[in-house]
C-alpha cells in the first residue's frame, strides 16, 4: 500500500528525539519511518523531557514577575503555592495535651499529642530549657532517608522507646556524627519541637515500594503527599508559636535533607518563622531531572512534588518567598543527590531576590569541601552559631 502525506509541517516543528544511551533498530527504524518509538528513556523520562524543561520558564519568579513592589510579589507567590498544596486553610483548634514530662539535665522532656489537622491527632516530642522563658525555639524537620521507622526521634533523642532509641542513635551516627540536633539546641537555650510527617515513627506503615500507591491514592482523595506535609509543618509552626514558653518572635524552622525542603517550605508559607537551616537541600528543577538524579525513581520524589508548581515557580523561587527573612543553606561538596550546577543555579536565584530587598547578609550559602550527604558537627555548630546571631 502505498503511503499518503497527509500533512506537511516545517522540518523546525519536528524536533529531533534525543537519543537513546544503547543503539536500539527498533527504534532507528521508527526514526527513519518518521514516527516516535520508544517513545520513554532508562531511568522513566519521556523522549522529549529536554523540550518540556525549556517550556518551563518559571514566570512567577521575582525576577520575571510582573509585579514589582516585593511584598505584593511574596503574597501572590505564596497564595500560588497554596492554591497547589491542594489542602486547604485549617483552623482546627490545637487542643495540645502535655502525656508525659521529666526533668533533668537542665532541660523538661515532653511528649505531647495535639490535632496537626482536622483529621489527624499526633504525638511530638518537645524539649524546653529551664527557667521562665519565653525562649527562642525551632521547629525541626526530619529526614526521608527510606527509614520509616523513626521521624521525630532523629531530631530529639528518644527516651521513651528503647527500641527506637537504638535505631535513632545509629541513625545520629550515620548523618550527625552521633549527635541529636535538637538535644543540641535545646542546650543552647531553645525550646525545640517535633513532629511526625505522615508515614515515619508512630504515623508509620508505609514501605519504600508503596509510596508510589500511597501518593496516587491521596491524589485520588483530592490531596496529595507533598502539600499535606507542607500544611502539617506551617500548623506545626503556629503550634510552636502559641505556647507560652515559646517567644513568638524568635522561632527557626531546621532541617536536614528532606527536612532541608521541608525547612524552606514552612518559611516561605508561614509568617510563624524567624529564620531557617536548611541543610543539604537545594537545586534548581532543570539540573535536577537528569538521567541519573535519585529524583527520577519517584517514590520518595513525591513528599517534594507538587503537581503543577513548576508551571510557576522554581524550587529556590518557592524558598525566596521566605526573604528577607535571614535563612541559611548548607551542602556538601559531593553530594549525590544534587549537582554543583544545581546548587549554582539556585544560589544565584536566592541571591537575587535577597540582594533585592538589600538584605544580602541575610542569606548564606555554604558547601562544605568533602562533605557528602550530611549534617556533621562542624555544620551543626556553624549554622546554630548563625542562628544564635538572630535570634539570641
């Protein structure tokens, strides 16, 4: 039979298809046939991923918006984010309940249960300096790190569950030379909370391999993984907020690794935070969907995803809605979650927007040499010694 052209289109509008790592006839045959197959690449890219990254030109970012006066800028890029978090505003009452408390060693260990949502009531764990207060306090952001078992207690150490306070100590060990980061902190002088995000610690369940299930069925409910753990983190923040020992004024949000997200995240929505640590944390999009980047097996990806976002905004736009608010992101040299060239790109993009409301001493960016994926003690005490600065 012979074939017909039934339409003819420039040869511009007919980019070519990238190709494939591996030599694949079927494929060359398709090319040369005029048609697209296979049509995905290893690693679950579509063919054309590169053309869809150049579609994103992030128009909401505040070198590229329209709108000109900052603060009319921060609102309507933070009521952009919130509209995508597909959870809405939730003024449920706290009904905080303090279970268990003891003292020692200059310091008062709580646990507390309190409703995080409308839906769910959780227990966190609280540490508060003695002595009248109000203190300065942080809100501490735990991990991912494909360890479900623990949440809050690889931020407060344990010591109310034997069994997790082995895992959480061996957990220290690995990421924070076998220190408790809010333990740290408290002994500084700051109240310090946490809070289980839904699938770790006692809000536990889910496996690595059912995340994938667990975020297509809340997207099937009409929320979603990433935008109900950013509405839990700012209610967090108010929690922290209201409680008399707590100075209002004077609450940082920190956080490693996913907790680095989560940490810029709460900034940038809620008024609640002072300052931010962020650490290891922080790429542009573009240089993060890459063959190769950890992004792409989705899973965990999708605790940091929300759908359609980057139609407006990059991921260090979303954390400069925080400026001029001081924050500072550490990372390692080789980490490998994320590239120099992402780290780069997002700096700059901070950089902007802090130099912008003249508030350059404000952001600090840092890379520690030979350092991986990690919180070290010599990261810990650089970044508690800057948050020392504003909000001692």
């Amino acid at each position: 039979m012979r074939r017909r052209t039934l339409i003819s289109l420039p040869a511009a509008t007919l980019a070519a298809t990238p190709a494939l790592t591996d030599p694949d006839p079927a494929g060359d045959a398709a090319a040369a046939a005029g048609f697209e197959s296979p049509a995905v690449l290893d690693g679950n890219l579509p063919v054309f991923y590169e053309r869809l990254k150049d579609e994103l030109d992030f128009p909401l970012a505040w070198p590229n918006s329209r709108e000109r006066d900052f603060r009319s800028w921060k609102r309507r890029a933070r009521a952009q984010v919130e509209e995508l978090l597909w959870q809405p505003e939730d003024r449920t009452p706290f009904d905080a309940e303090i279970v268990d408390e003891q003292q020692g060693d200059g310091l008062r260990r709580r646990q507390l249960i309190f409703n995080v949502t409308r839906h769910s009531r959780v227990r966190a764990t609280m540490l508060v300096p003695d002595g009248p207060g109000p203190f300065p306090a942080a809100l501490l952001l735990h991990d991912h790190g494909a360890k479900f078992d623990i949440g809050k207690e690889k931020m407060i150490e344990p010591w109310y569950d034997d069994t997790r306070l082995t895992s959480a100590r061996a957990w220290a060990t690995k990421y924070f030379s076998g220190r408790f980061v809010g333990d740290q902190l408290a002994a500084r002088g700051y109240a310090v909370l946490a809070v289980d995000a839904l699938g770790w610690g006692d809000r536990g369940g889910v496996s690595y391999d059912g995340q994938q299930a667990l975020a297509a069925n809340l997207f099937n409910l009409g929320s979603s993984p990433a935008g109900l753990m950013a509405r839990e983190d700012m209610r967090a923040a108010a929690l922290l907020a209201g409680l008399p020992e707590v100075d209002e004024h004077r609450i940082a949000a920190v956080g490693f690794s996913m907790g680095g997200y989560r940490a810029w995240q709460v900034a940038a929505l809620s008024g609640h935070i002072a300052a931010t640590v962020s650490a290891c944390w922080m790429t542009g999009l573009k240089e993060m969907m890459v063959p190769g980047n950890n992004t792409l097996r989705g899973q965990s990806a999708f605790y940091m995803l929300h759908p359609g976002l980057f139609r407006h905004l990059d991921l260090p736009d979303v954390a400069s809605i925080a400026a001029p608010r001081p924050m500072f992101v550490l990372d390692g040299e080789t980490d490998p979650l994320f590239s120099a060239a992402g780290r780069e790109v997002a700096y700059r993009k901070m950089g902007l927007v802090w130099a912008a409301q003249r508030a350059q001493d404000r952001l600090r960016t840092q890379v520690w040499p030979g350092l991986g994926h990690v919180f070290v003690e010599e990261m810990q005490e650089a970044a508690f010694t800057w948050l020392d600065r504003w909000l001692r």
